[in-house]
C-alpha cells in the first residue's frame, strides 16, 4: 500500500483538516504529521493562539479521521531554520519515505516559509512523490479554520463552532475549591481549572454536558465573573440539573458546550438571580432535550 503523508498543525480537527485526512485515505496508508508547540508560540510568542484541543486528543481524532499514523514533531527554533529542501529531504523522504504527499492549499514549511504547495509540486517528480493540494473547505462564503472557529467560541457562537467542528467544542480540566455561593442559594456549581492557553467561550450562561469519569450530566455553564456577588476572578462553572449529591471534587472533568443561552447579567440581589436561574434551568432542560 503506498505511502501517504498528510502534514499540518491540524490543531483543530475540524471539517477542513478532515477532509485532507479523507483525501489522504484514498489514496493509500496514512502518516499524519502534526507539530507541537503550536510553530507561532516559537515563531512569534505574542501571536501564540489559544488552544482548541489538547495534543492527546489532536491524536486520538487525527486518528477517527482516518489516520494510521500520527507523527508529533517537535517544533523549536532550530527546527523552524531548515530549508523547504532539508525539510523534504530529512522529514518526507528520509524519515518517512513519503510516496504520496497530501496538504492544504494554506500549507507552507520550511525557512520563514518558503516552502510552498507550488514548489512541492515542481520538486515532487525529483523525490519521487505525487502531491495532492486540498481546497480550503467553505461554510457560508468564508473558509473553515482554527482562527474561524476560536473567534466564533470567543463570541460565544457555540453552534456555529460545533457545525465547523464537526463535534462539541469541548473544555476539560480540574474540579476546584471555589467561594462555595452556589450552594448557599441551592444552586452547587462545579469550578474548572484551566490552563492560560484555553480557548474560552464568551461571558455568559449555555446549556451543556458535564463529564467525570464514565458519567454524563446535563449542566448549566456559566462563563464570567460573579457580578451579583462582587467575584472578581473570571470563573468557569458547572451546575448539574436536578442533582447535588454530586462530590467532584479533585476530579478531573469534561465540559461540553451545546448551546449559548444568555449573556452574563448583574442581578439586583438574590431573589431575582434565583429567579433567573430557574428560567435558564428550563431552557437548557428544553435545549438539551431531557
């Protein structure tokens, strides 16, 4: 079976990498090559954009996509001087023993980037691979991409972001000690600890999965800070519906966002919160279908 290559960062998996993935499929057995660090966070740290999946789970949908193999180069300053040659000659060629090459119409490499889809083509004859340049994917007159995808996330589109995805746009992390408010007001939420690179959704209320372990929960999740209760610290929350027996604790957790249901608003007190949460509690129980 021949030897096909697909490279880039694939660091969303979404609908436009899929369908290099898919492309490479057909045309034989799948090495997928990813980089990581992200190549901004070396190239340009300032510009370094935030996370939308972990590297374990780049991989693991890399594979579901149809991947036999997935390669994680280490990307690091010495390795952003190779010439587009030496990139050919010791990655493609020498490491891989690439028949086939498949990337995106957007893919460069090498030296400040030299290395373009057309002058992989002009050398491909003379390294002995074939070379298959996929189209960017469109969604409404405009390409699907990870930066596409963070913006909508950031602006709160969820929906718009899970159809580009292909999948709900997902945030995992610890379960922390918080100000414990929620269950003065018989309301426990869950707070997550992220990482600084987390792609975060706009401020407000959604309607969501909660995972810990082999158990879901349907969950309200909130996004912002605690106006009503002076909180500084923009905080990450999950209320399981209908349950508050729940100790998660120290546990690491999943949350799975489906739907935006309203912007972050301060409330006159603690009746009229209350008040709230009871109608975005029925929302997202109509959202989710339960």
């Amino acid at each position: 079976m021949k030897k096909v290559v697909a490279i880039g960062i694939f660091d969303g998996v979404h609908a436009g990498h899929q369908q290099i993935i898919s492309t490479a499929k057909h045309l034989g057995e799948v090495t997928v090559i990813t980089f990581d660090p992200h190549p901004t966070s070396v190239l340009a740290p300032e510009r370094t954009p935030t996370q939308l999946l972990p590297l374990a789970d780049r991989i693991k949908f890399l594979k579901q996509a149809g991947a036999k193999n997935v390669e994680v180069i280490s990307f690091t300053k010495e390795f952003s001087q190779l010439t587009p040659d030496q990139f050919i000659e010791d990655i493609l060629v020498g490491r891989f023993a690439a028949e086939h090459v498949v990337i995106g119409e957007n893919f460069n490499f090498g030296y400040k980037g030299e290395g373009s889809p057309k002058y992989l083509s002009e050398v491909g004859p003379k390294y002995g691979f074939g070379l298959s340049i996929v189209k960017l994917q469109e969604d409404r007159g405009s390409s699907i991409s990870s930066t596409r995808i963070r913006n909508l996330v950031i602006d709160g589109e969820i929906e718009r972001a899970n159809e580009l995805l292909t999948r709900r746009f997902y945030l995992t992390g610890p379960v922390i000690h918080g100000e414990k408010r929620g269950r003065t007001i018989g309301y426990p939420t869950a707070n997550i600890g992220l990482g600084h690179d987390a792609t975060i959704p706009s401020d407000g209320v959604y309607a969501g999965w909660l995972y810990a372990g082999t158990e879901r929960y349907p969950a309200a999740l909130s996004v912002g800070v605690n106006a009503t209760f002076q909180e500084v610290p923009r905080l990450i929350e999950a209320h399981i519906l209908d349950r508050d027996d729940v100790d998660l604790y120290d546990k690491l957790v999943t949350l799975e966002y489906v739907d935006f249901i309203r912007p972050s608003a301060k409330f006159d007190g603690v009746e009229s919160l209350v008040a709230e949460i009871n109608r975005d509690l029925e929302k997202i129980r109509q959202r989710l279908d339960i």
